[in-house]
C-alpha cells in the first residue's frame, strides 16, 4: 500500500506564491504517476497536474497552465506543487494522489485512474 501526507497549504494574497509538498511512502515502487487535485466547497474535485516517477512527463490543467509547476524528488519519494500567481478561485483543498495503472487511455488528468489519496491541505487566496 501506499501512504501519502500533504504539506505546505495555508493563507496567500492573489498574486503571491505557495508550494505544496506531497510525502509518499511504503510500496511507492508500484506508482506509476503523482498528481495534485483540488476540491473547492460545492464544486467536483478537478484535475490539477500530474508527473510520472520514471521520465517525468508532466501534464496540466488549463487553469494553472504557466502559473503552477509540479516536479518531484524520486530519492525522497516526494513531489512539489510551486504555485505562482494565486488567484482567489484557487481555493480549495488541494489532494496529493498516486495511480499505478500505466495505460493512459485518458492522460494523467482522470481522476477515477488514481487509487491512492493524501488527506489534504487547504490552500486559501484572498484578493
């Protein structure tokens, strides 16, 4: 199984920066990607970016295309949301996830294809 903690969430004015941090541990060995989403109040949870362990092949949502970065630490089996340019709708409670299914039949961004979740970390921007 695969454990993953959240970090680095809290309050920013618009405009400012944050970076998330995603801790994985136990059988890590068997993720194939990492990615970041976030869930507002009332709203679905939707995609933010994704990474593979392997090549590091990145992928986005449009909302954060050019303003969010992910990347990540094989060594210390961790991965980074740097958040640049925070817009109030922003805010919502960002999930670390891992999948271990490598077929991609619909990119890095399907949320029902990762089968690991972190608990957590809210990320509130403010005008």
């Amino acid at each position: 199984q695969v454990h993953m903690v959240e970090s680095g969430g809290g309050m920013a004015q618009a405009g400012s920066s944050l970076r998330l941090s995603c801790a994985a541990s136990g059988r890590t060995f068997s993720t194939y990607a990492m990615g970041w989403f976030r869930q507002a109040p009332g709203k679905e949870r939707e995609f933010v970016a994704a990474i593979t362990w392997s090549f590091g092949r990145t992928s986005y949502a449009d909302s954060v295309k050019g303003r969010f970065t992910i990347s990540r630490d094989n060594a210390k089996n961790t991965v980074y949301l740097q958040m640049n340019g925070l817009k109030p709708e922003d805010t919502a409670v960002y999930y670390c996830a891992g999948r271990s299914n490598r077929r991609l039949d619909y990119g890095l961004g399907y949320v029902h294809e990762y089968n690991y979740w972190g608990q957590g970390t809210q990320v509130t921007v403010s005008s």
